[in-house]
C-alpha cells in the first residue's frame, strides 16, 4: 500500500489505534493479568489488534456517507463490551461469556450491585469517541468521503491475516493447544485478546447448542464405567441415621468459612454458628464448586452432584434438561418439597428449574410481605425471612425436604444502622469492610430461626443443613483481606480461601456426638453424604460427588476453573503447591491428579450439553434413538 492509500484509511487506522490503545490500558488498569515474560506483555500488547483491524476494516466496504456512522457506531458498541467486562471483572475477577449476555431475568434486580461497581473515571472509557468524533467533524484529512479501489482493500486484509497468524503464532508457542484450555478465560484473553475471545465463545455457545441435538444414549457409557469406579460405599454406622426426618437446608449467601471463630474488635462474627458447629458435624475443609452462575451454581451442584458449567448458569442454559436432584429422588420416598426465597421467581430462572428438580412449591418474593422498613439491599431482611418463611413452613406436609436461601449477606452488603452488631472493618476496600455485619446479622437471623423450629414443633425430628453458597469476598481485595488475616494473599491463599462451611446438624444425634471432618470434601458431596444419612440408597444414582463420611472416600475435590485440592496439595493456575508449607512445589507430584479433574468436568459437562439424563432410567439406558424422536 502506498502514501496515497494510507492517507484514505487515517480515519480507520485512527479508530483502531484509538481503541487499541485503550483496550490496553484497560488491560493493564481493571484486569489482574499475570504477566510472566516480555513476550507474555508483547503478546497482551499486540492481541487486541488483529480484531480492530477486521472489524474498522469493513468500513471500506460501506458506502462513503455511511461510514463515518459504522466508525463510530462500532467504536461505543466495542467500548461497551469492553466496559461491561470491567464491571464485571471488579465483582467476580473474571470475564463475560455470551451465556451471561442472555440472561436478561437478572438484570431489573441487580441496579444497586452495578451502581456500587461503578467508579467516577470510567467516564475517561469513552473519551477515544468523542476524540473520533471530533476529528471527522473538524479535520477535512481524515475525511471519509473516498472510494477504496479492490487492490487497497486486498492490500489491506492480508496485512491483516499477517497480523491475526503472528498474533496466534506467538500465543500457540507461548501456551501449546490454547483454545482447548477454555476453562482458563484469564489465559485465552492474555493470548488472544478480549475480543477474539468473546468470538471464540461465540462459536463454543454454537457447539454446545448443537451437542443435545446429536447426543446419544451410548455417550453415557463411558461415564457411568467412570461412576461406577469411583463409586464410594456409606459408612454403615450413619447410614439411615436420619430415616424419615424433615430436612431443613439453609443456603448462606456469600458465607465463607475464613470468618468462622473469628472476632473485629473482640466481638464473635458468628457466635450461633460457632455455638451450633460444637453440636454438628462440621465440615472444615469444605469448598464451594461453583461457576458464573453463583448461587443457582450451588444449588445445582448441591442438589445434583454434578459440576456447574464453564459459562453461564446451568439454570438459564439448560433448564429443560432431564435432572435426578435430590427433591425427586427424596419425593420417591414420600417427601414433600418446597423452596422458600424471598426474590423474584424468575432471577436465575429458578421458576423454570425447579419444577425439573423436582420441587413441589416455590415460596418466592409473591409470598412475603416485603416493603421499605423490612428490606435492604437485595431485599426482605434475613431476620424478616425466616419469621415469615416458618409460618409457611409449618404448613407443609411431613416429611418434607426444604431450602431457604438467605439474601441479606449478599454484595454490596447493605444495613441499616440499626441491624449493625459488630463494626465494620477498617481497609481501603469498603466491600470487605461491610461484610462483617452483614455476616453478624444473618447469623442473628439463623439463630431467630432455629429457636423458632423449636418453638413450633419442627426441630427435633429434621435434619439441619447449612452451607455457603459461594464466595462473598473476591480476589479484587486481596490487599484488604491480608491486612484482616494478616498475611499476603498468595494463589495459594486464594484457593483456600474457596472455603464455605459446611454444618450437619440433627438433634438428639449430633449435640450428643459432635465432631469436626477435615477429609477434603466439597458442595459435590452434599447429596450422596445427605441422601445416605436419610437411609437412600445411591449406588445406581448419577453424581460426582462421594459420601464425606465413607471410609473409601478420596480427599480430592475440583473447583470449576480446574483448580483442585488434594490431601497434602493444592493446584491453581497451572502451579502445584504444598498445602504444609503454601509454597510451590515440584509439579510432578500435581500430575497423578491432572487427567482425574479434567476428565470429571468433561463428562459432567457431556451430562448437561448433552443432556444425558433423559437416556438414564435407574439401573438401564433408554434407547437414545426413540428418546430423540
């Protein structure tokens, strides 16, 4: 391409250095992104181009007087796909996939999470525009108004296919078989780009679209052989220990186990739950397995023992599926279920999905009295949850199997003055700074509602089940949460910090013979471990998770993003480390684990891309031919 050339394309050009500039900076900014070599930072400087050249360059296909329109068009739409991932990497550290673009249900009740997110200078995101704007309105030189001959539009797309092949050329020899590691978004925007990565989650979103359609029932074969092996007996003493008890499972909002026992300025965080873990079985090694999908993952998980999805929530991508969660297994054994959530019945598609699990009702935001001075935040406050909820529960018809989810816990942990019980934090992170009494108050809540079981006649024969749905701090404040556990935030430290807890509780059973289980377990592990104690057996039963209390049971658990956890080590961002010492180790003695963690959230993802469930009837396969006609 000559001067003459060039000269034409400045507005184009201008757009892509504008906007590529921008997305590096944002990169190095509002992206946590390891950076372990100078070809590491080349690459991460050069990625964003090879998309920005395509995409500006379609302008010289488009006629004179609609062009300088598509520039600027394209250039907001890109710096708000660029925008929302910003957002969304503050919160969750992690980047948008296009499953969560559909899931619009959410969006009415997440106003004041977002509003929270926001920072003053995000502004400065969309100044490159009005730079744009401003010189094609006032510079005649980078006018728009010329005609590109088909000889400068070939010139320039195969400098563009010489910079997209360079670009894949380095991050290929820097990360051998890239895009088959799509559990790591981190390494696929670090190599590729944030843009190229959102296109080649577009097509991974067309895949698994089409893997339902072609499924068939000796798919699954493979994967009940690897069930079956890894199938762990009861322990004989406490199976059935709980036999035809009401089964009253809490889900703690954003609880993580790190605040457990501990104290701000000389007040107890939790002091019910510490007093109830002295008369539990308690679970201290216990780590939530969820995904995006936060606490609809860990109902999932909880209730089917299957791994959550890579991208998206399973309870908007499929719903519809065949499932064999706990409330239709328990319902076989003349169980009445029910869901109590104060929330509206659509958020994370929950008015869909439960009715597949098997749930008989679902008390939603419909069923509460909710108003100004009972709510906060995300909603009914948990103290006015659980008054309300026990009213309704005393209604259902025994035995019956129930879910409370808790929202008062929940980003950006909003309270009132008055609910305060302890004070908040001192740090440079407002979000971990309020966690704490909000924390304090839905332990207050928890303990409002046990004393009411008792007071109505619903305690002594049930079975109580708490847990934490997922994490309530992100990695965006590892600074503030080292000066609160007083030590420095390693990758290490963040997988440990995964921990939510745990609680079994039954009266008359567990207060005579408590006991602490530090086996490596996780939210996989709930339905086995509580289906067992309710006397059910699961030996024909589809779940990747194992009784915590067998004999047999492997201290192993994997986390969605590939992270797992063994008795003696811990693997993170392909780093081994020794779980005595939290240094890194030898990444040999990681290796024996690697294939077992990949190979459970493959087929567990076939399980649910495929939906393999509907070709599975107890013990037999269904023929897959007639199943899909």
């Amino acid at each position: 391409m000559n001067t003459s050339s060039l000269s034409k394309m400045s507005l184009i050009l201008l757009a892509t250095l504008l906007l590529w500039i921008k997305t590096y900076i944002v990169y190095k900014t509002s992206f946590d992104i390891k950076i372990e070599s100078w070809l590491q930072e080349f690459i991460l400087f050069i990625n964003p181009l090879s998309f920005l050249l395509v995409l500006f360059g379609i302008a010289m296909f488009i006629k004179e007087k609609h062009r300088n329109r598509y520039l600027i068009i394209t250039s907001l739409l890109v710096s708000f796909i660029l925008f929302a991932n910003v957002l969304y990497y503050r919160e969750f550290t992690d980047f948008i996939t296009i499953p969560l673009l559909f899931q619009t249900n959410n969006l009415a009740d997440l106003d004041n999470s977002i509003f929270e997110l926001l920072h003053f200078t995000d502004i400065l995101m969309f100044v490159d525009i009005v730079v744009l704007y401003f010189m094609m309105r006032n510079r005649h030189k980078l006018s728009s108004r010329t005609t590109f001959t088909n000889r400068e539009r070939r010139g320039y797309f195969l400098v563009v296919t010489v910079v997209v092949f360079f670009n894949l050329g380095l991050a290929e020899s820097e990360r051998p078989q890239l895009l088959t590691r799509t559990f790591d978004r981190e390494m696929l925007v670090k190599n590729i780009g944030s843009y190229n990565y959102h296109l080649y989650d577009l097509v991974l979103t067309s895949k698994t679209s089409a893997q339902r359609a072609l499924a068939d029932s000796s798919e699954f074969v493979e994967i009940e052989n690897f069930l079956n092996a890894n199938y762990t007996m009861p322990d004989e003493d406490l199976f059935g220990i709980a036999k035809n008890r009401n089964v009253i499972m809490v889900s703690m909002e954003s609880l993580q186990s790190f605040v457990i026992d501990e104290t701000i300025n000389g007040e107890e965080i939790t002091p019910f739950l510490n007093d109830i873990i002295g008369e539990s079985y308690y679970f201290n090694n216990f780590y939530h397995q969820t995904g995006q999908g936060k606490t609809s993952d860990s109902e999932f998980v909880v209730e089917n023992s299957l791994y959550p999805l890579g991208r998206g929530a399973v309870f908007f991508t499929n719903a519809e599926n065949e499932y064999r969660a706990t409330p239709e297994i328990l319902k076989e054994k003349d169980y009445y279920s029910a869901v109590f959530h104060a929330n509206n019945k659509s958020f994370w598609n929950r008015d869909v999905m439960y009715p597949n699990l098997g749930y008989d009702r679902y008390f939603s935001l419909v069923d509460y009295d909710v108003n100004e001075d009972n709510s906060i935040g995300w909603g009914l406050k948990d103290i006015e949850f659980f008054d309300q909820s026990v009213e309704k529960l005393k209604s259902l018809p025994q035995p019956f199997y129930t879910k409370f989810i808790t929202l008062t816990n929940h980003f950006p942990f909003e309270l009132d003055e008055e609910d305060k019980m302890v004070d908040e934090f001192t740090s440079n992170s407002r979000t971990l700074n309020r966690y704490f009494p909000t924390v304090r108050y839905m332990d207050e809540a928890l303990k409002g509602f046990v004393d009411q079981l008792k007071q109505e006649g619903l305690y002594d024969n049930s079975i109580l089940v708490f847990y934490g749905d997922h994490y309530g701090i992100s990695e965006n404040h590892n600074k503030a949460m080292g000066e609160f556990l007083q030590e420095d935030i390693t990758p290490f430290d963040v997988v440990q910090l995964q921990k939510v807890p745990f609680i079994i509780h039954i009266p008359g059973v567990t207060d005579n013979n408590p006991e602490v289980i530090s086996k490596v377990s996780g939210q996989l592990d709930v339905k086995p471990t509580l289906l067992h104690l309710l006397g059910v057996d699961t030996k024909d039963d589809v779940h990747f998770g194992s009784d915590i209390f067998s004999e047999d049971k492997l201290d192993f658990i994997v986390l969605r993003d590939g992270s797992f956890i063994t008795e003696d080590y811990v693997y993170t961002k392909s780093t081994c480390y020794d779980k005595e010492t939290g240094e890194e180790t030898d990444s040999s003695k990681c290796e024996p684990y690697e294939e077992k963690a990949r190979q459970e959230l493959e087929y567990s993802d076939n399980i649910v891309y495929g939906d393999l469930l509907r070709f599975y009837e107890g013990t037999s396969l269904t023929n897959g031919l007639t199943e899909q006609e």
